[in-house]
C-alpha cells in the first residue's frame, strides 16, 4: 500500500516499491527531480487541496532533505505563495508556513486534476538555510549579513516578512522588487522610505499605504505628494499628512476645501493666504472648532466664524479675538455646552504612529 502523508502519496514508477501509482481521483502526479538529475527522485500523488508543506515533508521524509533547505520550482515558476496588496492579503512563503499554502494555489490555475507536474528541486546551502530559518524567526537580521545575502531576492523578502524596516539593510535590487516592497510595507507602512525611487512614484502601491499610514506621504514621489486624490486618501488615516502634501496643493484653494470639510485641523498646513480666506476657514471651523487656532487674525474677530467654531466645541473661544471673547451670544453658546474643554492642543491631538501589522 501506498505510505500515506495527509494528502500525499509516494507511487512506485521509480523502483521504491511502494505501490498504488493510480491514485485518487482530484489528483495530481509530481515528479521531483534535482536540478540536474536525469531521473525523478521522488514521484508522488497529491491533492491540489493538500500543501507544499504536505509535498515538502515526502521530500524530507523519503529523501531525508531538510524542508528548510528545498526550494520548489515548476518550469519558470517558484511554487511559493504570492502577495496580492489590492485585496488585502498576505501568504507567507511556503517554507515557512507551508501547511496553509494550497497546492493547487501554489503551482497555479492552469494546472488542472489529473495532470502530471514535473517539479525541480534546488537545494540550499545548509548554512544558508539557517540563515533564512533565522530571518523567518527574527532571531537573525540582515544586518551584518553578507553583501550577497543582503541583494539576494528570497532573504530579502523573508525578512522584511517579518520586520519591513529590515529593507533598511537590503541591498539595491530588492528595494527595487515590487513583491519584497509590498511585503515590507505591509508589515511596517514607514518602510516605503526605504524603497527604490521608481516604487515611492508608483501610484497604486503608495496609495495602498498612505490608506493605512498617512503619515507615509512623506516618502512618496514629488508627484505624488502633488496628487489631490493620493493626499486626500493619506489623511483619510491621518489628517497631518496633508503636511507632507506639495506646496502647491497646500495653496490649492478647492483642494483645500475639500481637505478641510473631511478634517477641519488640517487648516493648520493650508497656506497663509488661505488661512485668510472666509470660505475655507468658515468651512474649517464647522468641522473641528479647533481649526480657529489656525486661522488668520482677522477672521478670529469674525463673529460668524467664531460663533460656528464655539458651536462646533467651546474650547475654540480660548482663540477668538479679546473682544468676543466676552461676547454675550457667543458666551451663551459656550455655556449651553457646559463650557466643555477638550484640554487639546490647538487644530487637534498629535497623530497616531502607523500601525505594524
């Protein structure tokens, strides 16, 4: 009978004597060759719906070849698992969490029930392998390692799998690797400071960061940090990224207004001139009262200004002018709100830091 591996099971094609080489219907034949054998060293069943883990372990169990030593390919294709940023999910490599890596995801959609996979075996080096056992624990960082393994793609983005700040200490080629960068940000947003110059000016890649990290904006491109709707996502996280927003649209005045009704502090990085605008600062106020303390000296001893702002949270009347300060109506509009402080700094809290995921 046939030695049963979860889903797996060795055939006997190759003399090893183990029998049942028709299988189940659902799936699969592998056959496992090294790099430059002539003849397969292992040939086996296997449901698309088992794991590379499942594959890996016939390999170690039959051949005695460490799991963290083999790396998988299946004509030009690594049989490891992808990073989709668009939708949101991540799936680490094979090696590392192969048991929740589908076969049937990992060698792709074309590969169909029945069919016959020839797959090459690569094996690493063992002190290699350690290495990236290390980086895939974080008891080891790239930091000090090697040039080689510094530029080397798979190390790269083990590490940066776990820690993205670990791109720091990459070497050109992998900051320039749209799949290592994805999987660095993902893992900390601020990483993208360390990206190759052509990804901080991909769009979809730095707006699907400054969505979860605002602050971010900060290591986009020049163009980017232009975009009105690449800013307007960053302060959908964070209202201070409009900080890091070009100077022209800071100086934008529908830009601004549209940036101050979603968070009415950030006048506090508009332009003087817009500061000054009754529009813009009228629109400010009625979303965040605290967005007077921004606001030009003029329009600080604007009642209807000042009244919408102290509507809005009575703490803004600590910046109106001296004399409507004591003005009646607006004083009842403070009162009717209990005289509520909100002890916070002017135009809002400090932000948040970026999530690491």
């Amino acid at each position: 009978p046939a030695a049963s591996l979860c889903c797996v099971r060795q055939t006997a094609p190759t003399g090893l004597g183990l029998g049942d080489a028709d299988g189940y219907e659902g799936d699969v034949v592998l056959r496992v060759a090294g790099a430059l054998a002539a003849e397969p060293l292992l040939e086996m069943h296997a449901a698309l719906d088992s794991s590379v883990g499942d594959v890996k372990g016939a390999l170690e169990r039959f051949r005695g070849i460490p799991v963290r030593e083999q790396r998988l390919f299946a004509g030009d294709r690594r049989i490891c698992a992808d990073v989709d940023l668009a939708a949101g999910t991540w799936m680490k490599q094979e090696w590392v969490a192969g048991n929740q890596v589908r076969l049937k995801d990992a060698l792709g959609a074309d590969v169909l029930p029945g069919s016959t996979v020839d797959v090459r075996l690569l094996r690493l080096e063992p002190g290699w392998a350690m290495l990236q056992e290390g980086l895939s624990d974080g008891s080891l960082s790239l930091q000090g390692a090697a040039a080689a393994a510094r530029a080397d793609r798979e190390l790269v983005l083990t590490a940066v799998s776990r820690v993205g700040g670990e791109l720091v200490h990459a070497a050109a080629a992998p900051r320039a690797d749209r799949e290592v960068v994805v999987a660095a940000v993902r893992r900390d947003p601020m990483a993208l400071r360390f990206v190759a110059d052509a990804l901080r000016d991909d769009r979809e890649l730095v707006m699907h960061v400054v969505e979860v990290c605002g602050q971010a904006l900060q290591y986009a491109s020049s163009r980017l940090k232009s975009d009105p709707e690449v800013v307007l996502s960053a302060m959908s996280s964070s209202w201070r990224a409009l900080a890091f927003a070009s100077e022209e649209l800071k100086d934008d005045r529908e830009f601004v207004l549209k940036a101050v009704r979603q968070h009415g502090s950030a006048l506090l990085y508009a332009s003087d001139e817009l500061k000054s605008d009754y529009e813009v600062v009228f629109a400010a106020v009625r979303n965040s009262g605290w967005a007077l303390s921004c606001a030009s000296e003029e329009l600080r001893g604007d009642h209807k200004c000042v009244f919408a702002a102290v509507a809005e949270n009575p703490g803004a009347l600590d910046f109106a002018s001296e004399p409507l300060r004591s003005d009646p109506e607006i004083r009842r509009v403070a009162d009717r709100a209990g005289g509520r402080r909100d002890g916070s700094t002017p135009c809002g809290l400090d932000a948040p830091p970026c999530p690491l995921l």
